[in-house]
C-alpha cells in the first residue's frame, strides 16, 4: 500500500473522530420511525439501510404502525443524516484534489477527494394520517454543492381478506422507480449502500439502475397477499412539465422521457423460522429523448430484471445473500440516425451479487460485505468513444469487479465504513482501456465514509 494510501486513511479517521465529537453519543437521538413505533433500529434492520422481515412490512403498511398510545407526548416524525468521506484511487494521475469539498471554492472543487459532507439530509419519515405515510428525503451534496428533494415515497395502505387470507394493498406516489420496493436486491435500494462520489465509475449502466432517480415521478398500486405473493405497478412521467413538476425540486433532469413510463414489480417471499427468501422479477419501459432534447424523435429503452435473496437472522448472527439480473434493450431510433451510435440497437446486461456476514455485540455491530459486479454489452464505437479516464479504447462497456466492505455500526444508527473496490475490467479492457494508457486497475478505490443517522 502507497504512503498516499496510508495517508488518506489517516485523514479519513480524524474527519470521523471530528464527526464523533461533534455529534456526542450523549445525545442518545434516534431516527424518527423508531421513535414512531417505541422499537429498536435492529427491528427494521439488520445494518441499516438494509431490511429485515419486520422493515419490509413496515414500509408495506405506509410507515404508520405505531406501539405509542395517545397519551404520551407527540414525537414529529423528523430526521437527518450525515455523510463524510475521504477517496483514493490506486493511480490517481491528476484526477482527485486534495481539497474538502464543499469548502474548496476552486474549480476542481467538484472532484475533491475529502467531501465534509459528501450529504447531509433532512428526512420526514413516519405516519401522516391513519393508513398514509411517507418516507420523504431532501439532501445537500456536498461535491455539487446543490440541495433537492432526494428520494420520496409516499403511500397509503390497508388490509382486508380475500379467500380467506390477508390481502395488504395500496397505492403510492414516489419519484425513484422501484424506491418503494421492499427488497435490497433492485438499485434504488442497493448495495454498495453508499459510494465514492468523486472515483470514476464505469461509463455504461441500464435505465433502471439510477438512469431515472428524481427525473421522474410517478403513481401506482400495490399488494400483498398471504404474504406470499407481491405485485406493485407504477406509471412514470418526466419531472421537467406536469403534475410530476414537485416530485423533482430542486433537480434539473438531463433524461427526459416522452410519455408514461410503466415500471413493474412481482416477488414470492416465503420465510420459516430464521430463514427468509425472496425471489422475483421486475423492469421498466422508457421512450428518452437524446441528450439536451425535449422534443422530436426518442430511443426506446426497456429493461427487464430477475432477482434473489435469502437472509438468516439469530442474534447475535445476522446473513444476507442478494443477487440481480438486468437486460437493457436499446433502440436508437434517434440517435442513430443522428449519427450518435455505431448500432441502431444495442443490448446491455448487468449481474451484481453481495453477501454480508454481521455479528451484533454489546460494543456495537462488527462485520461486512463481499460484492460482485459486471456489466456486459454490445460494442458500439460512437456510444462508448475513446476519452481520458472515462472513455473505451474498443468501444465496448464492458466492465467487472469486485468490493469488499468492513462496517462497525455503533449504537445501531452510528456506521463507520471502509470500501475497496477492484476492478478486472473498465469500460471494455484491462490494459489501456481509454485510449490513454489508463489501466482499469488504476481505477482501484479505497473510500472511507462515516454514516451518521439522528
């Protein structure tokens, strides 16, 4: 390991020794759905924001259960976060500053390696009125120095019987597709949980892997039955015109869709005393206009995805296995003709899995993850074009790796974590992949980041 590395390590600690102090355990705050239901932040996750069987039927049933009688004090149910984190890169060659963003007022202050805060939140999370609810976040980044709604889900719920059994419906508004999923195996909800918002990243990913997070808003139904079997269907439109307008404040879409967006959900879950699985499908449809257009002639994008997880809860041990599959169809019936890309159609995949290990103690929650990624897909010259650093030498996207992750979460709300992300492969090589003579294992990043829930 480089000095440079020990030295980022260092700074990393004293930023979250700084955070520690400032923010002192005494204060014994917590977030506002605890506070809400009177139950321990474990209830709902194993390390947050990972969910349990109980999170997932929290979030089904609009974030209302409550165990707080009338008569005790009203608790607003408010919240916040607080992210702080230190990037290094394997060859740095330039590309990171030593500056602390947002602090740094220079014009490289966007890709400082030090980002106090890389977010700070603002959350309203917990009941509005029986059976309605939301989950509702606004954020600062910290690199781009900009504030705006972040992810929002609001949604009603009730239970009734059909055939005898428990049918829990409702309807929700949100404005990430699939953030209002109850499972860690689709992106909006995703491990890596938190990344590096300063370390390259690979130049191909499929729409419904964040291509649409604030771009859209959207409405839609959900259900429950026996709690077995799980749909959810959403319809999206874009954020920039309409009734969609507020669920994207404070963000000026770059992906600008025509027409509604259908988004779908279905999953069978099944859960035997310490053991839970899930397994299910889900996907999206997208006309996008090309880049910096609103009107005219789109591509077609659809992705369709498939889904597992399986998790093992007895305290003091706590296992988690998730993996997704992801097809993308692209049809470029825009930008093709334009001369923007090589195909008139394209395909993308991506295949992620991560399992994590955790052991709960009196001293706090000790364990962490081992991840894999890879994004596979057709080589189009003019779609991926040579470029320093973030362009492919063959024209190709793909790109694999892997991240393994260490996390100590402290009085269950308090997660201090340290990331290492490996790359074999960068946007469709592993020697010279840009063109430039960048190798993709240049692009090897350790990111600390202190995690702070209140």
């Amino acid at each position: 390991m480089s000095i440079r590395w020990i030295q980022d390590g260092l700074l990393a600690s004293f930023l979250s020794l700084f955070i520690f102090f400032l923010f002192p355990l005494s204060a014994r705050a917590v977030p506002s759905f605890a506070r809400q239901t009177g139950m321990s932040c474990t209830a709902c996750h194993t390390v947050f924001p990972e969910l349990t069987a109980f999170g997932r039927t929290f979030k089904l049933g609009a974030y209302t259960f409550s165990t707080r009688s009338a008569s005790q004090p009203y608790l607003p149910p408010v919240a916040a976060m607080f992210q702080a984190s230190a990037t290094a890169l394997d060859e740095n060659d330039g590309i990171l500053k030593n500056g602390v963003a947002p602090f740094d007022n220079s014009e490289d202050s966007a890709v400082d390696r030090y980002n106090f805060p890389q977010q700070a939140s603002a959350f309203y999370g917990g009941r509005i009125i029986d059976g309605l609810g939301a989950l509702a976040q606004v954020t600062y980044d910290g690199t781009a120095n900009d504030i705006a709604l972040d992810n929002t889900d609001i949604r009603w719920s009730r239970t009734d019987l059909v055939g005898g059994k428990n049918l829990v419906w409702g309807a929700a508004i949100d404005n990430n597709p699939l953030v209002g999923d109850l499972w860690n195996t689709t992106p909006a909800w995703g491990f890596p949980y938190a990344a590096s918002a300063v370390a390259p990243t690979p130049a191909a990913s499929t729409l419904i892997d964040g291509g649409l997070a604030q771009q859209v808003g959207g409405a839609g139904a959900y259900a429950l039955w026996n709690n077995l079997i799980y749909a959810a269907f959403r319809v999206y439109s874009t954020t920039n015109e309409g009734i969609a307008r507020p669920l994207g404040a404070g963000t000026d879409p770059d992906t600008i869709t025509d027409g509604a967006v259908p988004c779908w959900r279905l999953a069978l879950q099944h859960q035997w005393n310490k053991h839970y699985v899930e397994i299910g499908t889900y996907g999206i449809h997208a006309d996008v206009y090309p880049e910096s257009e609103d009107s005219g002639p789109t591509n077609s994008l659809t992705d369709y995805a498939f889904d597992l997880q399986y998790q093992y809860i007895s305290n003091p041990h706590l296992i988690t296995f998730e993996t997704t599959w992801i097809h993308e169809n692209q049809d470029w019936d825009a930008d093709y003709p334009s001369g923007m890309t090589s195909n008139s159609s394209d395909s993308l995949n991506t295949y992620k899995a991560n399992a994590n290990y955790y052991y709960r103690s009196h001293y706090g929650t000790f364990g962490g993850t081992l991840g894999y990624f890879s994004t596979t897909g057709d080589s189009d010259p003019l779609l991926y074009p040579p470029d320093p650093v973030d362009g492919s030498r063959t024209g190709s996207p793909d790109s694999k790796g892997f991240i393994f992750e260490a996390d100590y979460v402290l009085m269950k709300k308090y997660k201090f974590s340290l990331q290492y992300t490996a790359y074999t492969q960068f946007n469709g090589a592993s020697s010279n992949y840009d063109g430039f003579g960048r190798d993709a294992s240049d692009n090897t990043t350790l990111y600390f980041v202190a995690w702070l829930m209140f």
